[in-house]
C-alpha cells in the first residue's frame, strides 16, 4: 500500500485556525522523506469557493479545490479544523456554521476516515458523526461540546481520541500529535517516529497523557478567583484545606467549594492537586531528584500520594513520565 497515493481532504473556511490547517499537512509531507518511491498522501485544501480564505491569524490560504470538487472524489482522510469566536471576557466557543456542517457531512460518505482537529469535533458533532461516540476537544470549549451533543462521551483529557474510523484531537499543537497517529496507522510505528524526529517531537506522549495544564486554565471570571489560583501555585507545598482557602477568600467553605465549581468546574481539592501535579512535572522534567524529594517539593505527603495522583491525572507514573520527558541538562550536547 506505500505506493497507493492517499487523499487527505482539508476542510478551509475564514476563521479557521492556521495550524489546524498546515500542522497535519507538514506531518503528511516530511512522510515523502521516509517512503521511497511514493506519493504517500496528497493533501488538498477545499473550501466554499476558490477565493483566498483569510485565516484566524490574519494569514490568506488558496484552496486547492471546491466542496463540490471535493465531493466527486474518493477521499482516504478528511481532516477537518474548526475556528472559535470569544466575547468580552475572553470566553470562547466554537464556531459551527450550518451550512459547513452540511459540508461536512456530505464529505464524510466519501471518506474512509475523519479526523477533527482542536475545536473541529464541534463540527462533527452538529453533523452527528459523534454520536454514541468518545471524543475529545480543545479543553476551552469541552463543556460546550458536552452541553449541546450529550449523545457524545466527552473527555477533555486525552491528546486525542480513536473510535472507530472517527478520530478527534485536543488542541493545538495535539494536531501534530493525531498526525503522527494516523501515519502510524498508515505505514507503522517506525516510520512514524522517522517523522517525528524531523519533528524533534516525541512520536507518543505518555499513554492518555493530559492536554490540561494548570496554568493554562480557562481564564476566571472573578479577580477573587483570580487571586485564588495564584495563591494555591505560590503554597503547593503548604496545607490548603477548603478551610484554608476560604479563609484566604474571606468566603464560608460551602461558598468556596460553589465558585470551584461554577468558575472552573471542579472542587478545591482536585484543583489544588492538579497543581502539585504540574509543579511535580517541571521537577521531573527538569531536575534529577528522587521521587521523595519531587514529592515534598510539590506538596504531596508521600511519594505513594504523588504516584496516585499521577496516575488519575496522567494515566502514568512519574517515573514513567520522567522516563519520557527528562530534558538533558544545558550544554550535554546532542545530535541534531
């Protein structure tokens, strides 16, 4: 099958994201290196009509071909990206434009395969390709996507998701991360990480790793809870009850535990150890200490604390994670 020429159809429309668009088409493209003799996968980019369409970065694209077009053709993977709009308080949600999402679904009958990439799984789901299935999204816009597809399973933590012949990616850079899945499919896992390595990125990230990153939390509504999220990061090492932090809130523990909830969807106490989470990372990550002492530095009691809270935010253990993350010290020098 290296020798069959694969058709990777790209859904562009204003608005859409500019890496959701070139990510995937980069990944498939260094492909050509790797297999001898072939074209492995074409990549077009169709849009409403040949007009240049004006990206979320300002950035003009050329289609390659209509939706019309694209329609007649018998199309191996088609990929497609998604745009979002925010408001004056800097929430966002996806874009999901009827008459796109009838494209979309037209697209699919001829497709072998479908893929969305970042917010791209709202599209899907408006064209029920998701229905009855998991899937994931940019972690912005998960609750969204929730709330109106509940025929969908949505889980904001995986880089990305298989169900079937239906694929879905977190965002952003995870683009990069689904291509790298769908070439592994395509042509194996050696020829995948080849790619990867021009990519100087890591074929797999640790099995169900999280895109969710403390730090990259949906900005809060409330300079209250604002002040909140800096103080946990500034005493991850300290005892932070409910009581502790509604102290520091001036606010009762039940008023507390409500604006965990209703400003970023969990409890304090989840919040407070996803942070010694990503405080925990950075150690692995970037120094050599034991498990003792990564633990202590993060705020968990005990390495067994620090294991578990691993696996039920990660889906690995930190030695696992370390294995695959420890960053070489400045100046070890490598091969490029």
């Amino acid at each position: 099958m290296h020798g069959v020429e694969r058709l990777v159809a790209v859904l562009l429309f204003d608005g859409v994201d500019l890496l959701d668009v070139t990510g995937p088409a980069e990944v498939f493209s260094l492909l050509r290196r790797e297999v001898e003799d072939a074209r492995p996968y074409r990549v077009v980019l169709a849009a409403g009509t040949m007009d240049p369409v004006t990206t979320a970065a300002g950035v003009r694209v050329l289609p390659d071909l209509t939706f019309d077009e694209a329609a007649t053709r018998s199309i191996d993977t088609l990929l497609v990206p998604g745009s979002v709009e925010s408001d004056d308080r800097r929430r966002v949600r996806a874009v999901t434009d009827p008459a796109l999402v009838r494209r979309v679904k037209t697209l699919a009958g001829r497709s072998r395969r479908i893929a969305s990439v970042c917010v791209g799984a709202h599209l899907l789901a408006a064209a029920g390709l998701l229905d009855g299935r998991r899937a994931t999204t940019h972690w912005s816009t998960a609750r969204q996507l929730a709330a109106e597809h509940p025929s969908v399973e949505v889980d904001a933590d995986p880089i990305f998701i298989r169900d079937g012949d239906v694929w879905t990616g977190a965002g952003i850079t995870a683009c990069l991360d689904l291509s790298l899945a769908l070439v592994a499919e395509d042509f194996g896992e050696t020829v995948a990480l080849r790619v990867a390595r021009q990519l100087v990125m890591y074929l797999k990230r640790p099995g169900g790793q999280s895109q969710f990153s403390v730090p990259l939390d949906p900005v809060s509504t409330t300079r209250r809870m604002e002040d909140l999220r800096h103080f946990v990061a500034r005493n991850v090492t300290e005892q932070l009850t409910v009581a502790v932090l509604a102290r520091h809130a001036h606010v009762s523990e039940r008023q507390l535990t409500r604006i965990f909830k209703d400003e970023l969807g969990t409890t304090p106490a989840a919040y407070v150890e996803a942070a010694r989470v990503e405080v925990a990372r950075s150690h692995l990550e970037t120094t050599d200490s034991t498990l003792e002492r990564v633990a202590s530095a993060s705020g968990f009691a005990t390495t067994d604390t620090l294991v578990r809270a691993f696996r039920r935010r990660l889906g690995t253990t930190p030695s696992e994670y370390r294995g695959r993350f420890r960053r070489a010290p400045r100046g070890a020098g490598a091969p490029c």
